[in-house]
C-alpha cells in the first residue's frame, strides 16, 4: 500500500489518462495512476509552483 493520500487532477480527461498528485509539506508527488503507482516524481513546492507557471503561461500564448 502506497504511504501517499493520492488526488485525482481536475483537468483529466476520461479513462486512465490522468495525473495524480500527493503533497507533503516538502514534497509534491506525481503519478500517472495511484493504484499501486508505477512511477512517481518528487519535486519541490518552488519547482512545481515553477512549472505551474510555465504551463499557465504556454496555455495562454499556444493559441
């Protein structure tokens, strides 16, 4: 059993093509399905808050 108390994003869409997440207050985790996770990536609060950001950005400019 995973230690992690996984989240369904928001923005999925139908079937298994969605992303994951679990936060510490250290750590966010990603996956790709929490049951049993295959592979998670750990990053910081300051390097996802990074990427939101650049995926917010590149949302508005894709066009």
């Amino acid at each position: 059993m995973s230690p992690h108390r996984w989240e369904k994003s928001s923005y999925c869409q139908e079937g298994d093509a969605c992303v994951h997440i679990s936060t510490t207050p250290t750590a966010i985790h990603l996956t790709d399905r929490p049951a049993p996770p295959h592979t998670v990536l750990t990053v910081g609060p300051d390097a996802f808050a990074a990427l939101l950001r650049a995926l917010k950005c590149r949302a508005f400019t894709a066009g």
